[in-house]
C-alpha cells in the first residue's frame, strides 16, 4: 500500500488541490476542507475512489481541447485521504495539515457552531490561503533574470 500512497501523493503535489472552501449562508461564513484531482487521463481517478472513495466525474474546461475527470473529497471525509499520504507529500504536505486540522473539528451537522470555532476556522482559512505559492506565468512574482546564462 505504500507505493499507491506514494503513488497518490504524487497526483496530489502535481495534478491536485487540497483546500478549504469558503462560503456563506445567511450571512455566516462555513468553511468545507476539500481534496480533489483533476486530469485527463480516467485511471487514476478510478484508483483515487477505489482506494479512498468519493467520487469523480467528467468535466468540460474552458479553454482546454480535452475533457477532464475530477475526483473529489471533502469534510471529514478528506481525513483518511490525507492522514495516510502526509509521509509523501511534498509540496502539498503543509495545505493538507492545515485543512486535516479543519477536518477533525467539523461538528455533526445542525451542530450551531460559536463564533470563536468561526474565527478559527477563518483563521485556517487564511493559513491555508498564504501556503499557495504563486502562478508561475504570474509576471509580478516572476524574478527578473538579466544573466541569461542563469536560465540554461
């Protein structure tokens, strides 16, 4: 089991998206924790639910000439997905800490949540948000090189 979790990880730190999901009902934030992988290629997305369930789909995106297949998990269910790939993670490892530190405070559902559960949760939120890196075609983050010779 080590090599698909290996394996996994590895679709995680390249295709993949660990997150937390922000929305807002009735004027009350709700933070979700989500796992999911998108790609073109439907096998490994079979192997992601038959080894941790959830589920996945097809999906059309704009811009792209092929149709992808996502997979996704989210609430608690992201915690027996990424509690198991945290030794294998590389660059994702540290957004699937804050969002499994999400994850084991979810509450049942019609639980009323205090506002202080609320702030800490935005708190993750935002954690999480400073983790991302930035695009690598975005030119403001993008250092400037003036010895060519440094790119060869």
């Amino acid at each position: 089991m080590n090599t698909v979790y290996a394996y996994i990880a590895g679709l995680i730190d390249g295709e993949g998206c660990i997150s937390i999901r922000k929305t807002s009902q009735n004027r009350k934030d709700q933070f979700k924790p989500m796992a999911e992988v998108g790609m073109t290629d439907i096998e490994p997305m079979k192997l992601l639910q038959q080894t941790f369930g959830g589920s996945y789909w097809p999906e059309i995106v704009r811009g792209m000439n092929l149709p992808i297949t996502k997979w996704r998990v989210t609430g608690t269910h992201v915690i027996p997905v990424l509690e198991p790939l945290l030794p294998y993670l590389r660059a994702k490892k540290r957004q699937a800490e804050v969002t499994l530190a999400l994850a084991h405070r979810i509450y049942h559902r019609g639980t009323p949540i205090p506002k202080t559960e609320t702030e800490f949760r935005r708190t993750l939120y935002h954690t999480l948000l400073k983790t991302r890196k930035p695009s690598v075609g975005n030119k403001s983050t993008m250092p400037l090189i003036k010895d060519t010779h440094l790119l060869q």
